[in-house]
C-alpha cells in the first residue's frame, strides 16, 4: 500500500495571535484518534520554530550552514504525516478532513505526495 507525505506549510510570521480554544483540540484529537483506528496514519508532528532549525546546504563541493529564523521564506513547514492510504484520493481526502478541522480564519497549506517505493 502506498505511502504519503503530507507537509503542513504555513507562514511563520502571521501565526494567529489567539489560543484556537478546547473545541479544536477535541477536533483534532478525534480526527488523529479515528485515522490512526483506521490503520492510516504511520506518523505525525509538529516542528519547532525556523529560529530553532539549521539549514544545510552542498554548494560548489561543500556544505554550508545556515542557523534560523529563515526570513526569506515566507511559507515553512510547521508539521508533517505519513499516511499510509489505498491511493492519492484516500490520502487527500483524510488530509481535507485535517485541514476542516482548523479554525476558519487560519490558512495553512497541505502538500500531499507519495513517497518513491525503493
């Protein structure tokens, strides 16, 4: 059965100042409580702050290393799943249902792709 990544991208810089309340915590504990029930979720987290990351990069035969914040991005991402679904459809939809389970006015973006079979 194929496997997904889904990234949860969102900007760092305009994260809703207010507690989201009680009610998405029991939303998203159920969610995350019927999906991994359901045998489809393998993994998921939060990522700390880009101020508390290090980028490293291979440039012109070395690497480099670059602490955080990252300023120059605008969308970052914040959290992550691997979901384990029959296909992209299944992964999607189960993803959709992640992204209701937020407050209306926030925005953040899902990037959902398969992970290569080896």
């Amino acid at each position: 059965m194929p496997r997904y990544l889904t990234m949860i991208r969102m900007d760092e810089q305009n994260l809703p100042a207010e507690d989201p309340g009680p009610e998405f915590a029991q939303r998203m504990g159920a969610l995350l409580e019927e999906i991994t029930k359901a045998g489809v979720m393998l993994d998921t987290a939060g990522l700390t702050p880009t101020s508390e990351g290090t980028r490293a990069t291979w440039s012109d035969g070395k690497v480099s290393y670059t602490d955080g914040p990252f300023t120059e991005s605008k969308e970052v991402i914040g959290g992550y799943a691997i979901l384990q679904a029959k296909d992209k459809a299944e992964a999607l939809e189960w993803t959709n249902r992640f992204l209701q389970a937020h407050p209306e006015h926030w925005t953040i973006t899902a990037e959902v792709r398969e992970i290569a079979a080896n």
